[in-house]
C-alpha cells in the first residue's frame, strides 16, 4: 500500500505578502551593495599602496557619471542600515530601567541617534583640526 503523494504548497512570491518581507530584502540587497563598495574602496587602498600612477588611474574612474550614481546608492543604502539598526535596538536589548522606570523603546532610539550624532561631530571636529 502507497502513501498518496504529499503536497506542499509553493514558496513563490513569499516576499511580497506583507510590506516587511519586501524591507527585509531590501535590507539584505542592499548589503550586497555595500560589501561591493567595501571592495571598490579596498582596490583604491591597494591602488594607493601600488604607487602614484595607480592611484591616480583608480581616481580617474570616479570620472565616469556612472560611479556618482554608486556612490549615492552606497550612501543610501548605508542610510537605510543605520536608521533600521537603530529601530532593531530596542529589540535586542533586555528591558532597561532608570530609577525603577522601564526605559521606553522610543527613548532607546533617541539615545542611540544622540550618541551617534555626538560622536560623529566628535570625530569630524578632530580630523578637522577643531578639537586638540
């Protein structure tokens, strides 16, 4: 005696059946962008260590419009990790308290930015000479 054969329904399309299915994977293809700017900034710091002439002929393809536009997806892409990061924290923190009060998810968040403001200004003012 056979069993009858077992269905199991398709996979196809799974993403696009709720709006966070389709930010996930935004989230993961734009890694894939980002590891691949990762690489184009290491060949310019192997091109660096080559010598003058290589540097400069890596430097000469950031005339082509094309690279403005990977540029601006890199910065888009970095975007759109740092503000999906931040709103993960406070799932990835047990429940906090100040003073016997629960520290809101909100407040997480704001103090996360804050601190990244902070220190972001922190070391641009060093590299510019601001802060000695």
């Amino acid at each position: 005696m056979s069993r009858p054969p077992v269905y199991r329904p398709s996979m196809r399309g799974w993403w696009q059946r709720h709006p966070a299915y389709r930010r996930y994977l935004l989230r993961e293809g734009s890694s894939a962008l980002l590891a691949a700017y990762a690489l184009w900034l290491l060949a310019g710091l192997v091109s660096l260590a080559a010598g003058e002439a290589a540097y400069e002929r890596w430097r000469e393809l950031h005339g082509n419009p094309w690279v403005f536009g990977v540029h601006l997806a890199a910065l888009l892409a970095a975007l759109y990790h740092a503000v999906t990061w931040f709103r993960l924290l406070p799932l990835t923190l047990p429940a906090l308290r100040w003073g016997g009060r629960r520290i809101t998810d909100r407040t997480l968040v704001r103090g996360a930015w804050l601190t990244y403001v902070a220190l972001s200004v922190g070391v641009w003012l060093y590299l510019l000479g601001g802060v000695r």
